[in-house]
C-alpha cells in the first residue's frame, strides 16, 4: 500500500502545481484584459500620430527617406510608452528600476553583438539629416562611383554608369572622403599635352588656347587655363584646364572633344606630339658587326 502510494506523490505535484497555475492565470485575467486593451489604445495612438506626423513632414522641404525616419521615431517612441505601461500593468513587481536596469544590460550586449549594424544605422541616420549626398547626385567613394538611388538606414544604394548596382554599407561612406562630382552645375577639368623640346612654347600655348577656346563642348563663360608644367622625358607639357557640364558623360564628352580639336591644331602648324623615348649613352664605341 505504500508503494502504491509512493507512485501517485509526483502526479500529485503536478497535479497542484498546474491548479495554483491555473488560479494565477484566471486570477490575472483582469490584468492580461487591460494590457491588451492599452496595447489596442497604443496601436491607435501611433497610427494616428504617424497620420499627422506624415501630413506635417509632407509640406517640409526635406528627403523622403528622412520623412520615414521620423515617422519611424514617432511609432517607436509611442510603441514604447505603451508596452512599459502594459507590462507594469501585466507584471505588479515590475519596476521602471529594474526596467532600466535590465535595458543596460541588454544594450551593452546586444551593442557589441551587432557592433556593425548599428554602426551603420547611427550613420544612416546623420546622412539623412545632411543637405548634402541627394538622390540623384553623381558621387564617388573609396574607388566606388555612382548615382545614388536610395538611401536608407542600413546602406546606400548606387547606380554606376555600366548600369550595376553597388550596394555599399553606410558605414564606408561616413568613414571615408566622399566626392560629390554633381554638387554643382559646373566642373572642371584637365588635360596634360606634351610638345617635343624644339617647340615655341609661346606659339603653342597660344594655338592650344585658340583650339580650346574655339570648342562648343566647353563652357566658353569659365575661364581657360593653359600651363607649361614639367620637363618630362621626351615632352614639355602643358596642363590644359576648361569647365563643362558635371555630369559623367559631360566629363567623357568634352575630354574627347578637347583632345580631338588640340590635336588638329597641332598638327596644321607643324608641332609634333612626341612619342616617349630613350637615349643610351656608352662609355666605349660600339662596334658593329660585319656582314662579311
């Protein structure tokens, strides 16, 4: 009889267990009632004030990817309220101390978990709120050029001129230089034209000038530089400068069409455009070699 007895102890405990269980779950059926209902009342709440947060930001002068981020920041921010008042509601014991106290924590974790990710977010978010870097510029970066497409939190998306998309962390670009070639209407460029050592530089400073200045692919209001710059090995050369278009296909458009023009001004007068070469000197005369 006490063996049998012995057998039924741990449906026993269970037994009692799941029964006090069972009377905490009804006895806070209340609580769980109101939790949700103010998870209802919060779910309106940011609805409603992402409504007016979006038709507000709709009138300002600022990007669409920074009008979602404040969306995004009023939702959470009302998320937030909400959920700490259904859990002090849900859980009595739970306090904003000890809230805080295991938000630390799990922060200081979960940071050095996702070091990268919010690395990128954080510079996600400062790159939405400069003026600078739009949609549509034309920029380059860590040997990485193309439009930008989009930009959100995490990454930056560019289109580069071969039509491939890059998608590059927002991270590297907030890390390194970032060269904004369409930030203005205009650019400039160069070009280096060498002339053989018999040359007039005079004479052909002022041919290329006239060549130059005489080209539709330029902006003729800018103004023209040309500059002898440096004894090379074979050629005094110029450094040729003019302004057009900033646009990429601007750049390749009027470059071809500087070199073209230079080089047929330089052929009608006779200026020679030298090939690169080299000139041995020997210590001891040569001696060829007999046919015989």
């Amino acid at each position: 009889m006490t063996q049998q007895n012995s057998s039924f102890e741990p449906i026993a405990i269970l037994t009692n267990q799941l029964s006090e269980m069972g009377r905490g779950v009804i006895a806070m059926l209340p609580n769980i009632a109101i939790a949700v209902v103010l998870l209802g009342i919060t779910w309106a709440v940011a609805r409603f004030a992402s409504q007016i947060s979006e038709k507000i930001t709709k009138g300002a002068d600022m990007r669409q990817s920074l009008r979602e981020l404040i969306e995004l920041a009023v939702k959470f921010s009302i998320w937030a309220v909400g959920l700490l008042i259904s859990g002090t509601v849900l859980l009595p014991n739970l306090t904003l101390s000890s809230i805080i106290a295991g938000l630390g924590v799990g922060t200081v974790a979960i940071g050095f978990a996702f070091k990268d990710v919010f690395e990128n977010f954080m510079a996600g978010i400062l790159f939405m709120l400069r003026e600078k870097m739009r949609i549509g510029d034309y920029i380059g970066c860590d040997g990485i050029e193309g439009r930008v497409e989009q930009i959100s939190l995490r990454e930056t998306h560019l289109r580069k001129t071969s039509n491939e998309l890059a998608v590059v962390p927002n991270s590297v670009l907030f890390k390194n230089p970032i060269e904004i070639l369409t930030d203005k209407d205009k650019r400039r460029f160069e070009l280096i034209i060498g002339v053989s050592y018999d040359t007039d530089l005079a004479r052909a400073s002022d041919i290329i000038s006239k060549a130059v200045e005489g080209s539709d692919a330029i902006d003729q209001e800018k103004p023209i530089d040309v500059f002898a710059t440096e004894f090379n090995s074979s050629s005094v050369d110029f450094r040729v400068r003019w302004w057009s278009g900033s646009e990429k296909r601007d750049e390749h458009v009027s470059r071809d069409a500087m070199i073209r023009t230079i080089k047929s001004a330089l052929d009608r007068e006779g200026i020679e455009i030298p090939y690169p070469y080299q000139t041995h000197t020997f210590k001891e005369p040569m001696k060829l070699a007999s046919n015989d």
